[in-house]
C-alpha cells in the first residue's frame, strides 16, 4: 500500500521497506535511538545498497540519451524529441525539496548519491 509520504523526490519508490505500526511512516534510525533496531538498519542499508545504485543507474542511463552538455533551454524542451531526451535534468533530486530532515531516509538517499 502507498505511504502518506511526501519525499521530495521527482521518482516514486518502492521497496521492501520496514514501515512502523501506524503503517504512517518508514523505520528509520534516530540520532537518539541507541537500540539500532534491525528493522531500520534494514531501511537503511536498502536505501544505500540497492536505492541508490538503481536512481544512480536510473540517471546514467537517461543522460547517455541526452543531447544535451547542458541544461536545455525553454526553447529547446518546446521541441518534444529533445524534451524525452533530457529527463535526465528533471529526474535529479532536488536538495531544497527533499526532507529537510538530516536523519530521514531521502535526505540519506541524496547524501549516498554524491
């Protein structure tokens, strides 16, 4: 079932996520949480071995599509074929809508991509 999850992110994800009782949220580590519980280990170690990996993968391949060094510009996405080119530009994550939170999972997902 989907998650009430706004993530910031231009991707949807699916995964096997550990989610917590309230079935609201995915299990993540605290910086408070001393018990480590494996349930958000899991979570994160998906997110750094098999999340990342697959959107890095996923953003590789659509820039070997692109004809593009740069940014297109407006004029150039008016032209539909260099528009389904570049996705690439539009799949990126974008730093300033994704949680803000230091310890959530996407904020980890970007630091893991860099």
């Amino acid at each position: 079932l989907p998650l009430p999850i706004e993530t910031g992110l231009p991707v949807h994800v699916h995964g096997y996520f550990a989610i917590t009782d309230n079935r609201r949220s995915i299990k993540w580590p605290r910086p408070d949480d001393s018990s480590k519980a494996s349930e958000s280990q899991w979570n994160r170690h998906l997110v750094r071995l098999c999340l990342c990996p697959a959107y890095v993968a996923m953003l590789t391949r659509l820039a070997s599509k692109c004809q593009f060094r740069q940014p297109p510009t407006h004029s150039q996405l008016v032209d539909s074929d260099a528009s389904r080119a570049c996705r690439a530009y539009y799949a990126w994550p974008d730093v300033d809508k994704v949680q803000a939170s230091m310890d959530s999972p996407w904020n980890f997902l970007v630091q893991c991509m860099v």
